[in-house]
C-alpha cells in the first residue's frame, strides 16, 4: 500500500483533495475552479471518494463538465484509480440566529504569530482540530486579535463539516429575547440543538446586564455539556468579570482560557511587513522598523497607519518615504519632553479612557489602575518628588506612594499589566 493510499484510509482525505484541486485548477482555469471546484466539500473516502455539492445546479454541471478532470486528478494525488461520487448537501437547518460565515481572510493561515499572541493561537488552532465538546474564552485589550481567532475556529470548524454560529454576545442575547415573546427559553436553545459550536464575541458587553447573564449562561452550560463547542471573546479575564454568571466563570477558570496582549515590536514589525505584502505597499527597511518601534498598542494602530500613509502616497504621487511618513504619522516626528502630561495621555490612550479624568477627582472603578500606572510612570520616568507629583494629580503625596508601591508590587507577578506598562514606557521613550 503507498503512502498516499495510507494517508487516505487515515482520514487525511483532505490533504488529498487539496493537492488533487490545485491539479484541477490548473486544467480547468481560475474561473471555472472559483464556479465549481472550489463549492465542493470532501466527505468521506472509502473504495470511493465523494464530493458534495452545495445544489443540484452545481452537481449536474460538475458531472457533465469536471468529472473526469477530478477522477485523473485524484488518481494523480491518491498513486491508483478512484471512483468519484457526486451528491448534494442537505438544506442547513433553520436557526435562530445567524450562521453566516464571517470574515473569509481571517484565518489560522493569516493570523502572524508573535510571543504576545502565540499561546491563544495554539489554544484556537486546538480547538478549531479537536472534537466537539471544547471550550476557549479568550480575552486581551481591544485590536489585538481575539476576533481574528474567532473566525479561524469557525473556519476550521465549517471546513470540517460542523455546523457553527459566529456572532456578537450581545446579538445572542437579543435573539433570545425575542425568543421568549414567541414560545420561550427552553424552545429556543432546542432550535439551536443542531449547532456543533457556538462562538460569541465581546462577551464583557453584557455587563451590568445580570438578568439577561444569568438566562444566557444557564442555557449555555446545558448546551455546553450536551458535548458542543463554545468559545468566548473578552476584553477582561473573567476573573476579573465579577458580574458574568458565576457558573460560566468558575467553568472557563477551570477550562482553557487563553490571552492575547498588546503586540511586541517584533510582532508589529511582522504584521507591518504582512499586510504591505498583501497590500503591494514596498516600504524602505528603515522606515517599517521606525513604524514598529512608534507604533505602540494595538493591531487596528498599525492598520490604521499603514492604511494613511499608502493613501496620501496614492493621491500626492509620492515615493512612501521616512519624509512622507513624518508629514502624515505625528507619531514619527520629534516627542517633546517627557512630561506628566505626556505619561497620562499615553497611559490613557493604551487602557482605553480620558486623560482629563485620570487627571480629576472621579473615582469611577474602571479608572484606579490606569490612575495608579501614570502615578507608577511618571515616580520612574520623571522622579520627582512625590509630593509635586501628588499635585499634578490633585491627590496626597500618600496617595502616589501607595500607587507607586501597588504597581511595583503587581509587576511582579501581572504578565498582562507588565506587557501594557512596557508598551507604555516604550511609547515614550521610544526615539527616532
């Protein structure tokens, strides 16, 4: 038996019909393989293969016109002859919610991997090649991922044959609202007894919600266990999640729960170089490395710049040069001193809230750490004195001290909070 007849009774059937469609492709044309090769899905491999069909339509034409250049092409990927079997997948099941793929470029292959995201992406791709019964909450700062991961699983997931649904926590949520005005809770998630996997992104905007939690994640730990896959998106641990249902936050402490921090500057280089390959955008080597270095925070950051700078290059007519760059990116022109308004606007920009308040008397929850990092941030940078610190923020000297004490202390044993505080010192003290 050969190897390739091996991997075929394996079940690595879809690594032969991959390389037995880039053979098609070749015969047939781009066009011709985007219309009807590439519909096809590869179920099952016996003493023949089939092919399933999205319709008739397609089926029948695929008969009429492909079949014999797919039976030569797998017989040529496989080393023997193999009967080919056309047929027509069954209609989806109708769902209460959406099942629509998302994002086709959002995938594991796309997704560039770097110290700072590598452990979430093993943990996805895991999942995205693991039986159905897996859960995955992954949680980071805004624009660094977690969505991009979502949908891989559900393309890995959809490319398996699984039947999954991708959307927003909170459009779950109104669906099941809407569920119970027409014939309730119960009948609801059996409507959804169909799905393999569930994927909801931006769990932490059911916050303050408590009814509504408490419905959702009842109905989500039974589905859950009934042997399907979940997956959440946050931008907080839950841990830190103290109003999220307390059965799905002890499930998720005790399950797999994967971060994604801000990226490093070998990361934002990566991603930099990325995306001007796919967008034909050719950067001076000096230029993406200064572009890496200032660009501190999230993804959306990079993508945002890259995005400028290519199209005052298209309008001006103009090489995209380091001289451009510093006309469009304030980021790339000279940083003025190292002041406490500086270290506040930056320790503001990275967590996400308004340096004026950081600046005040508010004493909003969410505004104590990033308060106590730019009081951390500027006893470092600047050194001075805790008491003319103390007045910048309109605190007591005691106050400065216990930040710069609770940082120092949390450091230590907070990868997170250490990756955000270097990212921020890194930001100011970056230079050309």
């Amino acid at each position: 038996m050969s190897q390739r007849e091996r991997a075929l009774e394996r079940g690595d059937l879809e690594a032969v019909w991959a390389a037995a469609r880039e053979r098609v492709r070749v015969r047939v044309g781009d066009r011709n393989y985007a219309a009807w090769i590439a519909p096809l899905s590869c179920t099952r491999a016996s003493d023949t293969v089939t092919l399933v069909a999205p319709d008739r339509t397609t089926r029948d034409w695929v008969a009429r016109h492909f079949l014999t250049a797919i039976e030569e092409a797998l017989a040529a990927a496989l080393g023997r002859s193999c009967p080919v079997q056309l047929g027509v997948a069954a209609p989806p099941p109708v769902l209460p919610i959406p099942t629509e793929p998302p994002n086709a470029e959002q995938t594991f292959d796309s997704f560039v991997v770097g110290e700072s995201n590598a452990g979430a992406y093993e943990a996805a791709r895991a999942l995205g090649n693991a039986t159905l019964g897996s859960s995955l909450f992954l949680h980071g700062p805004t624009g660094v991922g977690k969505t991009h991961l979502l949908h891989a699983v559900f393309h890995a997931l959809h490319g398996s044959g699984t039947i999954v649904a991708c959307l927003p926590a909170a459009q779950l949520v109104s669906a099941l609202v809407a569920a119970y005005g027409r014939h309730g809770h119960e009948a609801f998630w059996r409507d959804l007894a169909p799905l393999g996997a569930l994927l909801l992104d931006d769990v932490h905007s059911l916050a303050g919600q408590e009814e509504l939690q408490e419905r959702l994640m009842e109905g989500l730990v039974a589905w859950v266990e009934g042997g399907r896959t979940l997956v959440l998106t946050s931008d907080r641990a839950p841990r830190d999640m103290p109003d999220l249902a307390a059965r799905v936050r002890e499930r998720f402490e005790g399950g797999e729960v994967a971060c994604i921090e801000l990226p490093e500057p070998a990361l934002r280089l990566a991603i930099l170089q990325r995306k001007a390959r796919a967008q034909g955008i050719e950067f001076e080597p000096r230029l993406v490395a200064r572009l890496a270095v200032r660009l501190a925070g999230d993804v959306r950051r990079l993508e945002g710049a890259l995005t400028r700078l290519a199209a005052h290059a298209r309008l001006s007519g103009r090489p995209l040069d380091e001289a451009l760059a510093e006309e469009v990116l304030p980021e790339l022109r000279v940083a003025p001193p190292l002041s406490v308004d500086r270290i506040v606007e930056a320790t503001a920009g990275a967590f996400g809230c308004s340096a004026r308040l950081l600046r005040g008397r508010c004493r909003r929850a969410e505004l104590v750490l990033p308060r106590q990092v730019a009081m951390y941030l500027a006893r470092k940078l600047l050194a001075r004195p805790f008491a003319e610190l103390a007045a910048q923020f309109t605190r007591d000297h005691t106050t400065v001290l216990h930040a710069w004490r609770t940082i120092r202390t949390r450091l230590e044993t907070d990868r997170a909070l250490a990756t955000t505080v270097a990212q921020i010192e890194e930001r100011l003290l970056s230079v050309l």
